[in-house]
C-alpha cells in the first residue's frame, strides 16, 4: 500500500465514530477518495461553522448510503483515511 501526504481534510475511520481529521504538513498515511455527483439531492456537507463538530463525530444515520458502504469497504480493506469530496472540501 502506497503511503502519500494526506489532503488537508481527511475522514478518520478508524475508530467507531468516523472523524473528521485535519491534516499538518507532512502527514503522510494511505486512503481512498470518493467523489460523487453532487446533484440537487441535499446531503451532508461540511462548511466552516462546523469543523469542530465534524472532528468529534459525524452521525453514521446522517451519512448517505453510499458514504456508509465507503467507510465499510475501507474499513475491511484495514486502511485509516477516507476522502470524499463533500465532506473534506470545505
């Protein structure tokens, strides 16, 4: 598995609770990213006002399904990070 500085916001998914996990210079460890069409659907998002929260804890009901199935399949695959667009870009 090939280890790459990681993108400055990055989901933990670690633990029990997926996290969201700013990055410092030089942080280097393996992910996947999941980029999606956002369409018209409303979805979570992550915005300024709730980077906080976001590195506590994001609620597993409010992520969509295939957020869910993500964080499921990278968990097996034994790998920590996860990007995906809408939660990492602010």
């Amino acid at each position: 598995m090939k280890v790459a500085p990681l993108p400055t916001r990055v989901l933990d998914v670690s633990g029990p609770d997926v996290k969201l996990h700013l990055a410092s210079d030089g942080d280097e460890g393996s992910y996947v990213c999941l980029s999606h069409r956002w369409g018209s659907s409303q979805m979570i998002t992550t915005n300024r006002q709730m980077l906080e929260e976001r590195m506590h804890g994001i609620p597993w009901a409010s992520l969509l399904k295939t957020f869910q199935d993500a964080v499921e399949f990278v968990r097996k695959l034994d790998i920590r990070f996860l990007w995906i667009d809408s939660l990492c870009i602010v």
